[in-house]
C-alpha cells in the first residue's frame, strides 16, 4: 500500500507561532496528520527548524516549507509505500543533503517522517503504541508523569527556575492524573495567598507563574504538600542553566554563583526537600560544570541528573554523556533531532546505556497526542506534558487515560464490580521505580574535540567544594541509510526508485528569611575564573531497528 496524498499546511501552536502539520492519505483512503512543536529553550546542537523570514509573523511563518513539500518533495513520494520508515527518513534527510537539516528544516523533515509513521501503524490496523512497541520490540509500559506545576525560566517571569514538577510515585494514569490536577489547585491556592492574584496566571506549559516568588519558597510547598499527602510524589526540576548562564557563572536569584557553588546549592534542596531528579543542572558549554558532573562521587549525587539540552536527543551524544557517567537520564523530543528514525535510535541508545528514558513535549505545543503513544509504546520511565491546563497539554493527559481505558476497563471503575468485558492490562511498575542494571556501554564514536581532557585550571578558591578528580543494542548506522546525501541543489531532479528490501489542604508556606543558601565571599566579591567552552559533537545517527518488509523499498537517485 502506497502514499496516494501528501497535503502540509500552515497551523499555529500553543505560543501563537506558525508551526508545520502535514496529513498523509493512503491508496486506500486511510489518513494521518502529524504537527511538529517548538521549544523555547533550545540546545545549540538540536537539528536547525526552517522559517521563510520574512514579514509574516515576524518572520517565523513556514509557508516556504509547504511550497517545498507541494512542489519538490511531495510529487516524488506518491506511490511510494508505506512500512519502510528508516528508508523513508533516510531518502528525505538525503533530499536535504546537510548535517543538521538546514536546507529542508528539520520541522519539515519531521512533519513528514510523523505523518508517514502515523499512517503506518494506522494502516496495521493496531494501535499507535502497539506498533511502536512491536517495531522496536519493547515492552508497554506507563510512564510515571512529570507534570510541571511552577515555571519560571525562559517559559515564564520571575523565577530562574524554568520548571518545579511533581512525579506521582504512582503511573497509573487514572490515578497519578487525579493527584496531578488536585496538586496543580492546591499549589495555585497557596501561591495566590503569598504573591496575590497574579500568580494565577499560567507559562507556557500551564504551570503557574507566581512573580516574585523564590526556589525554596517554592519547594518548600511542594514538600511539604508531599509529606500531608496519603498519595506520595518525587519533586523533579528542570534548572535549564543555559538561561542564566553568562559564560563564567550563573545569575540566579541576584547572585553571581560559580559551578561548584551551585551544585552546594543542588546538594542542600536534594537533602532538605528530597529531589528526586535535575535537569540541565549547568549550562551545556560550561566546562567546569560538565566536569563536576563527571567527578562528582556517587555517594555525594543525592539526585538523578537528565540531560537534555545536553544530549538534544542525539545517538552519540547519549553515547557520550553515559560513557563518561554524567546523567541517569535522558530527555526525548522527536524534534530536536528531526525525525522518527533518528528518535527511535535516540531511545535505543539510551536504554542500552542503562540511562532512564523520559519522552517530553515542548513548549511551544499542538494538539497531536503522539509522544502519549510513544511514552507507552517503548516503555518509558517518565512522561513530561506539562501542568493539567491548557488544551495542547490536557490531549496527551487524555490520551495516556485512553489508552488505560481501553486495556483495563476496570480503571475507571468504582463499584468494586469487575467489568463485563476482559482486555489485556498493559504492564504496571510498582513504586518506587528502580533503574535496570546497566549492560555493558557501547563504546561511544567521539569527536576529538569533545573527548579531550579539559586543561583550563582556576586558583583554589575557599568557598569551593571539591570533589574527588533492558535492552536491546544501540542501532548501527547502516550504508543505506546514510549514503543517500545527495547535493541539495539538485533535489528538483531527484528520483525514487525501487531497489531490494531490507530488512505527573491546607498548607501555609513562610517565605524563609534567606530562600537560598549564601555562597562565601571574599571582601572582593567572587572570583571569576577563566574557562574554556566544550566543543559539542553535532553529528547524528540515522540507523533504525530492522524493518522486515517483503515489498520493494524505494531509493534515490539523481
């Protein structure tokens, strides 16, 4: 079965920024459409987005990519059949021809890849997550959610802080999305009554964003919400310190603070609050930060820490970051890396290095509910979606209720009698989760610039803390996947053709009198060290799990 339509259009996401939907029709009438999203905090090697820069909207209108999907690439992929994503992936990220997508756009790279996949599955007639989980031979498995209920960051003003969520110890839907919502009012209640009336507004992602409110103040709610609770939850954030990173510190909360003082900082909420995970605890070109992550001792790391900006969903990066033991876990987004094949990789690489594998949206959204699938399908360890407001975010809480409903109809159901029907459950964690044992890392393909030892020194300073100096393998990169980069400029002459086939009350909170631990400082104020930034490798992996398909698969030739 073949692609008979490929209709891209122009949609706004959850920002009021123009974003890329494209919907696909097959042979046989059936149809998918797929939406891409947009972050506000970006790492600087994610795959590069595609705007017409022009007067419309500010210059972020992608009408260019539609004209380019309508005229070049569409015409080339009618007939084209459906089933064989990595090949379909490779011959589009071939017909861009660069290393980060910049000639196409990865939102177009992925708007196609997405809908292609979607319509995939739907022709299988299985679910979304079952095809998922049957390609990558995964088993189902909820995800805990982790709901952001505060922001703050470059999502909302005031706090430095992009994002304070809870993790409910629970991940069945039903539940954990109840404890969520109840939360969520009872947080907002608590900081209207500290910071006022303003504090009920809501950031990008539907968390609260109460100005002029401070991080202890903050998590000290949440804690002490958490110990009045019967249900309990984890307290996880995501810092994103390249937002407050200068090049030499971090200006957070009117304080010039260096590394090692902000992982003191870390270390004292860990232990009084009970952190349970931090993300992007430094700046990703901070080399001093990066290295304490690499040298701190385990028994000193009272917190889990998730790469994202760090490892923008990118297969040698993940491989880079396990080797060197600097995360626990990693963020997924489809599309800081621009496609499903090159996500998939992501996710296989992650799991193989023992890393937690946690799927998330963006904060500039859509309605399309497809990593609610895709968190379920691979077996994720956590979901993030945001607060339980706002209408892009309530469809992947939705969607995660759906598909408990469907397994268990017994979910819902609060007459203590079994229902008529029997599904099968979908597989549950009990609490708390404990990480896998970790095979052995694939030896990671490093770029010699990243894997050299970091020489720049800094004088001692007193005020410094110092530390001591599941799963299947990661996908190859195969030739066919990889040896289609044809020269861009002559993607209007490109062919297809076939060749064989492969294979997330009453409390009152005080504002303390000192919200954060004071650094020492000299009568000269802080010591600015010189450093030296990380050079970051930006290459990427397009290789996939195998894909067995006795119909003929395309290729591309000029």
């Amino acid at each position: 079965m073949g692609i008979k339509k490929i209709i891209p259009s122009q949609i706004l996401n959850s920002n009021g920024e123009p974003t890329l939907k494209v919907r696909m029709i097959s042979e046989n009438g059936k149809s998918a459409s797929f939406s891409v999203p947009g972050g506000a905090s970006l790492g600087k090697d994610e795959a590069v987005k595609k705007f017409d820069n022009a007067a419309s909207y500010a210059g972020k209108s992608v009408n260019g990519n539609v004209d380019t999907i309508n005229k070049v690439i569409a015409p080339k992929f009618i007939g084209y059949p459906l089933g064989h994503q990595e090949d379909f992936d490779s011959l589009i990220i071939a017909l861009d021809g660069s290393q980060n997508k910049e000639n196409l756009g990865s939102n177009t790279i992925l708007a196609l890849s997405g809908a292609y996949f979607k319509l995939s599955a739907k022709l299988s007639d299985k679910p979304l997550w079952q095809y998922i989980a049957e390609l990558l031979k995964f088993s189902p498995e909820f995800p805990r959610i982790y709901a952001n209920l505060v922001g703050g960051g470059k999502h909302a003003p005031g706090l430095d802080i992009q994002e304070f969520m809870i993790v409910p110890a629970t991940n069945k839907p039903n539940q954990a999305i109840e404890q969520i919502a109840q939360t969520y009012q009872t947080v907002k209640t608590i900081m209207t009554s500290l910071y006022g009336p303003t504090a009920r507004l809501s950031g990008d992602e539907g968390a609260i964003a109460p100005v002029g409110a401070r991080t202890e103040v903050v998590l000290e709610a949440l804690s002490n919400l958490n110990q009045k609770s019967e249900n309990k939850f984890d307290i996880a954030l995501d810092v994103a310190a390249n937002s407050f990173f200068d090049g030499k510190d971090y200006n957070f909360e009117g304080q010039m603070i260096h590394a090692s003082d902000l992982m003191t900082v870390y270390q004292g909420w860990a232990t009084k609050f009970g952190l349970y995970s931090i993300e992007d605890p430094f700046a990703e070109t901070d080399t001093e930060g990066l290295e304490l992550l690499k040298t701190i001792p385990k028994e000193k790391k009272n917190f889990m820490v998730i790469g994202d900006d760090f490892t923008v969903t990118n297969t040698i990066k993940i491989n880079e970051f396990a080797q060197n033991k600097m995360i626990d876990g990693v963020i997924i987004k489809p599309d800081q890396v621009g496609s499903i094949t090159e996500m998939f990789n992501a996710v296989q690489a992650a799991k193989a290095s023992g890393l937690k594998v946690i799927v998330s949206h963006r904060s500039g959204e859509t309605n399309d509910d497809f990593i609610a699938d895709l968190a379920f399908g691979i077996g994720a360890d956590g979901i993030k979606i945001g607060a339980p407001n706002r209408g892009e975010r309530i469809a992947k809480y939705n969607r995660l209720l759906d598909i408990e409903n469907s397994l268990n109809p017994d979910a819902q159901n609060t007459t203590n009698e079994p229902s008529q029907s029997i599904q099968p459950v979908a597989p549950v964690r009990t609490e708390p989760i404990q990480a896998n044992p970790a095979p052995p890392i694939p030896e990671p393909i490093l770029n010699p610039a990243t894997s050299s030892q970091h020489t720049a020194e800094r004088p001692t300073q007193a005020r410094d803390v110092h530390f001591g100096a599941q799963s299947s393998s990661s996908a190859r990169v195969s030739g066919d996947a990889t040896n289609h980069n044809e020269n861009p400029k002559g993607l209007d002459n490109a062919m297809l053709t076939p060749k064989e086939a492969l294979d997330i009350n009453n409390v009152r909170v005080t504002p303390p009198a000192d919200p954060i631990p004071m650094v020492p400082q000299d009568n000269q104020g802080l010591i600015i060290p010189s450093g030296q930034n990380v050079q970051q490798n930006t290459n990427t992996s397009t290789a996939a799990p195998n894909q067995p398909n006795n119909t003929p698969k395309p290729s591309l030739s000029v």
